[in-house]
C-alpha cells in the first residue's frame, strides 16, 4: 500500500465508510477502489477530486501523493537525482561569492527542504539553489510553497541575484528626502516615518536571513548597524588592520534634524559605490600600492590623478 492508498483508507475507516458505498458515492466499482487504497491505480484528477470531497481529505495533499503535483521537496530531489549529487555536494554547489562574504545552504535545510520539512525558503536560498541546478529561480515555485508571494515579486523570472536590502535602503532614502520637503505638515512626516519603521523591519528580516547563510559564520550587517531610525550613523569605510580600505556592505547615515528630533537616513548603495571608487581614493589607499613592483609616493599618486583630470577634461571639452 502506498501513501495514497493509505491516506483514503484511513479517511474512509474514519467516516465509517465501506469501500462498497464509497464506490457508490463517487460511481465507480468496488473493485477499483480497493485498487487505489492497495496501490494499484494512481487515480486521474477527477476521480480524487470526488475523493477528496467525501472523504473530507484536502485535494491538494492527494495530487502530491498521487504524483500529479510536485511538493518543493521532490522537485529539489529529482533535480539532484538528475545531477547524480549527492547531499553533500549539493551543499558545495550552492557556495556563493557575489554578497561578498560566501554564503551556502548547509546539508541539514537541504535535507529539510527535500522532506518538505521547510517550506518557507528565503529568496537568498531560492536563488542558490536556482545557481546550482541552472534552471530559473520559478522551478521551486511549487504550490506547496510557503514563502510570501510579496518576498517572490519581480524575482521569480530574473537570473539576476536577489537584492532586497540595498533596495529597500534606496526607498527609505527616497523617503527621507520627502521628509525634507514636507517642512510644515507633521502628520505626513509622521506618516512617512511610519512607513520608513516598516521597511526598516523588513530589511532586519531580510537581513537575518543572508546572515543565516554565513559560510564564514560573519554577519554581513549587524542588526543594531541595519537600523535606520533613532539610530547612529555607521562610517562610509571601514579601516582594516593593514591600513587598507574596502567597501562596507553596511550603510552610511545622513543626520536629519526635524523638529527637534534626530533621525538618520542611509545614503543609497548605488551614491556609496561611487564615491567609494572615486579615483581620488587612491592618495588614501595603503603605501603598498605599485606599479610594476615600484612603490608610487604620495606625489606620484597626485601625479596620476591629475593626468587622469586632464583626460576627462579633454573628454569634456571635444
């Protein structure tokens, strides 16, 4: 007997049903539902939808079981299967640079998800594991899915890695340049600040979950760095050991005075980058910076940069 068959005999036994008026209730033979409870017949999906009503089974649970669906857990499975990987190498598969410190699914959620023991994957380890297969982060959307459909928008059918933290850093800017342009009227200030609380939550969770994936067991922000408002600023550098600079994946903060109230808005990734590589950071980078193994002196550096004016200058002009 398979799962199936167990599910409706079970169902049946609990109703006080005989297979003979299950058979007359749905006008099929006896005989053929002694089949499907034995593991016999996989019935289509007309048949188990009238299972579904009188046994008072949820139809949803006898597609999966019938094999007509796919939970995310099998679709996750027949891919590795396809792949000839195991658990393990799996894991090593979803390893993943591009959010600067490595992230990865371990074994133990792979083996949650393939069980359908964890169903509410975070768009991060959709994405690892879409990078993986090679297939388009939409294959994991199975209707057993439980991840929020909001976490899912304008994610589903791109290749391109999910972002949500930079970008909803880049709304609550936006936000606090409204707030600068709504001098007079508090209640839209206080209603723009609700909404910048909202986000502000919402990026912790996003936050919590990229820093649940830690290969190196870093945290890629902090969530008291990841708060927006009635919050310190965090610097635009961070200083390492050997006097060398690198781009913070934490974000700067603009002072905001209003009425008396201190707020701090992050200033956008996109407005951090570019001053960040700005070539003029080259007087600030550490003394090991060469050129074909000669050391370049702070003059030297002035040197470069001012021909590299002269050049965009030149551009400028023609």
């Amino acid at each position: 007997m398979n799962e199936l068959g167990l599910i409706l005999r079970d169902a049946r036994k609990r109703l006080s049903l005989t297979t003979s008026q299950v058979a007359e209730m749905t006008e099929l033979s006896q005989g053929y539902i002694s089949h499907i409870e034995n593991g016999r017949k996989i019935p289509a999906h007309d048949v188990l939808q009238k299972l579904s009503k009188i046994l008072e089974v949820p139809l949803m649970d006898l597609l999966i079981k019938a094999g007509h669906i796919k939970t995310l857990g099998q679709t996750i499975k027949e891919l590795r299967e396809d792949k000839g990987w195991t658990l393990e190498e799996l894991e090593r598969e979803t390893l993943n640079f591009e959010y600067g410190e490595p992230i990865f699914i371990n074994k133990n959620t792979l083996s949650k998800l393939e069980n359908d023991e964890y169903k509410t994957p975070s768009v991060f380890e959709i994405y690892l594991l879409a990078k993986a297969f090679g297939v388009y982060p939409w294959t994991f959307s199975t209707l057993d899915l439980q991840t929020p459909k909001a976490d899912l928008v304008d994610f589903l059918d791109s290749t391109n890695k999910p972002d949500p933290i930079s970008l909803m850093d880049n709304v609550i800017s936006m936000l606090f340049e409204r707030l600068d342009s709504k001098e007079d009227v508090w209640e839209d200030k206080n209603e723009i600040l609700s909404q910048i609380q909202d986000i502000e939550n919402n990026k912790k969770r996003y936050v919590r979950q990229l820093n649940n994936l830690s290969a190196s067991g870093k945290s890629f922000i902090n969530e008291t760095e990841a708060r927006i408002v009635n919050a310190e600023g965090s610097n635009k550098y961070e200083l390492q050991q050997d006097d060398e600079y690198r781009f913070s994946f934490t974000t700067p903060s603009k002072k905001r005075d209003l009425n008396g109230k201190i707020y701090y808005a992050p200033t956008s990734r996109k407005e951090l980058e570019l001053s960040f590589f700005d070539v003029e950071n080259l007087l600030y980078l550490d003394k090991k910076v060469n050129y074909k193994g000669a050391i370049l002196s702070k003059e030297q550096k002035k040197l470069i940069l001012s021909k590299v004016a002269e050049i965009m200058n030149h551009q400028k002009e023609n």
